[in-house]
C-alpha cells in the first residue's frame, strides 16, 4: 500500500546538505554583478573583491580558533581532505610511507588513501566500538616509525559519534606525526577549536552549515608543508591555484560567522529535538535501537534500527513527504548496508533497518511529531506486508 503524500515535505537529511542561510544570500548578493573582479586584478573591482576574499577568510578562521593565514580556500571538503592527504604524502621520504585512517572514514578520506597505498604506501584502518568510538589502545598499537600522516574524522556522517580527537593529537604529538581531521559534520554543530583538538589539519565543507555547496577550507598551520595537487598560477599561498569563487568564499564566511555567533543556541534547538524525535519512535516502535554513542554524538544525529525492516524501501515509500536516509548520501543509491555500521559489528539485519534522521536549524517541533508518525505508520504498514 502506498502511503498518502498529500502533507508539506519534511526535511530531516541535514547531514547531506543544508539549505543556503537567507543572511549568506544576501552576504553574496553583491558579488555576482556589482562586485565582480578578479581577486588578483590591481584595479579598484579586483580590489574589492580581493577584500572580501580576506574578510571571509579572517570569519572561517575565527570559527575554528586560527589566523587567517591557516586558511586555504578549496572547492569543498572533499579537495581539501584530498590536498591534505596527497599533499603531505607526497613529501614524505621511503622511510616514512606510513598512514592510518580510521574504518569509517567518508570516502573523500578513504579513497585518497587507497590512492597513496597505490603508489606503495602502507596503510592502516584503526577499528572503532560498538559505539563508533575510536579503539584508541588498537590505535596507539599501530603507530609505527615510519608513521608519518593520520586522518581520523572529528565526527561520523551516519552516525554522528565524536571522536576522541585530544587523545588521538597526544599520541600522534609525542612522535612527530601529522593528524589531520576531517570536520566536515561538525563545524557549525558543536565547538571545534584547531589548538584544543591539536590537530595540525582540519577540513570544512561550507554546505554541511549553511553555505553554498562546492566551497570548502582546508586549515592548516602556516608551517606545513604541502605539495600542491593542481597546478597553475600562485593562488591561495600558491597551495591550491585557480581564480577564486568569490560569491562562494563569501557565503562561506558568512556562514562561519553565523555559526561561531549562534553555535549555544543551534546546538540546544537541535538537540531538544533530536531527543524528541528518538523519544517519539521509542514509544511507538518496540525494540528500536540507537546506533552510535549516546552521550558523545552531534547534536543533531539521530541513526535508529527499526526491527524487520528494509530502511530503503521504507523511505523510499516516504520520498515524497520525508527526507532522510539510510546511511550516508554519497552511497545512498546502494541497497547494502552501511559500512560504518558494519565496521561497529552491528549485524546485518539490523543494519538494514538503519535510518540516519538529522535535525537542522530550521526544524520545528511540528515537523518532529509528522516525521515520527508518517515512520511508525510506513514501518507498521511493512509490518502487516
């Protein structure tokens, strides 16, 4: 039986992609036509633009705690997580071809990586919990002399676990290794501060808060080396070249202002209802299961188990009136079951029934209670089938 879809569509898939903030539309207005020089122009239009470039720049670096200079414009988080890796990598001595990444890294880490062990580099995959949580004694036990790079992701996109970043940064610290994390889920939706992860790299993918998609920062400290992985003329520190987006750079401070302004009040009106919604299919669905960390996830990641279920052909019955997904959006297409989920052990049964329903800014507690009920009628109507 089909589902009625005659209701407003309801959105709960932030962790894909958000909406572009009404006040970094206007922020970029002006670049599209009235602002519209060359950022490396002499002339008073290559001059204004090349202000606002610097302006967006000092925003982004004030979200995550850095001077400007920390910060390299790219064109999403998936560049920048791809510069970060290649380009310590491709540094390195024969003695020093050693990187670990984590076993539920996104794909923009573990595809470069798989690149690197290509071209003869040795990598490791450290394991996580049941929880999604770094095994930080199997971490620690991989780390070898010839360690030179670790990537390990501030926050998981399915299942919104916060990894143990500190930790990670102390051990990887004391020998002289490189960590870079990738913060794309996490900027915007709780604190993330360079000097209190201790991180020398961090990544940010400007439409995961409210900016435009395909512009992204790479942080990292002015020190650090890297080899470009695009080649051209000698933009952005001559690190990633090519004539800048400014409309986008724009936005992204924009966004990054909004962030580091509203963060304490975002995060409490996410999570008040992320809990209401969890809540809501406790009551209703027996047996429903969390996947990830209770205490230690984003704050606005809900990923549940519904019991004998199929969660692709559930929210593919709700397409037209909710937004979620089962598992990640980069491979949402696929009718398998989540990587993450399996690399936490969680059998595949119950992986199949996994919903990934995340909460944005703008969710209302309206729009909580519809989700909840058009879910537990569409997994009573699979029930009954």
């Amino acid at each position: 039986m089909k589902l009625s879809h005659n209701r407003k569509f309801i959105y709960l898939d932030y962790n894909a992609t958000t909406p572009v903030a009404p006040e970094v539309v206007m922020a970029m207005a002006p670049y599209w036509r009235e602002i519209y020089g060359n950022p490396s122009s002499s002339h008073q239009q290559g001059r204004l633009s090349r202000r606002a470039i610097e302006q967006a720049r000092t925003q982004v670096a004030t979200l995550v705690g850095v001077s400007p200079e920390w910060i390299i414009f790219t064109g999403g988080a998936t560049e920048a997580n791809n510069l970060a890796l290649m380009g310590v990598a491709r540094r390195q001595p024969a003695n020093k071809r050693h990187l670990i990444v984590s076993n539920i890294e996104h794909p923009a880490v573990l595809e470069p990586a798989k690149a690197l062990q290509r071209e003869g580099w040795a990598v490791s995959l450290a394991p996580v919990d049941e929880h999604g949580s770094i095994k930080l004694d199997v971490f620690e036990s991989l780390l070898r002399p010839n360690t030179s790079l670790v990537s390990i992701m501030h926050a998981n996109n399915e299942i919104g676990t916060i990894q143990p970043i500190p930790d990670i940064a102390r051990l990887t610290r004391a020998r002289g290794i490189v960590l870079h994390t990738d913060a794309a889920q996490s900027a915007g939706k709780i604190r993330v501060d360079v000097s209190e992860l201790g991180v020398n790299m961090l990544t940010l993918a400007g439409h995961k808060f409210y900016a435009p998609k395909g512009v992204g920062a790479l942080v990292r400290g002015p020190q650090m080396a890297l080899d470009p992985i695009a080649f051209g003329a000698g933009h952005e520190f001559g690190i990633r070249p090519g004539t800048e987006n400014v409309p986008l750079i724009v936005g992204l401070g924009e966004a990054a202002r909004l962030a580091r302004a509203r963060l304490g009040q975002r995060s409490r009106h996410m999570q008040s209802l992320r809990d209401l919604l969890h809540q809501l299919l406790q009551e209703q669905i027996p047996h429903l299961r969390l996947n990830g960390h209770l205490l230690h996830r984003l704050p606005n990641t809900l990923n549940v188990s519904l019991p004998d279920c199929n969660a692709h052909k559930l929210l593919a019955e709700l397409a037209d009136s909710l937004g979620a997904s089962a598992g990640s959006a980069c491979h949402s297409d696929s009718d398998a079951v989540s990587g993450v989920l399996g690399a936490m052990g969680i059998a595949a049964e119950r992986a199949l029934g996994a919903i990934r329903l995340s909460v944005g800014i703008d969710t209302t507690e309206q729009e909580i209670r519809s989700a909840a009920q058009q879910l537990v009628l569409a997994w009573e109507n699979a029930a009954r089938r």
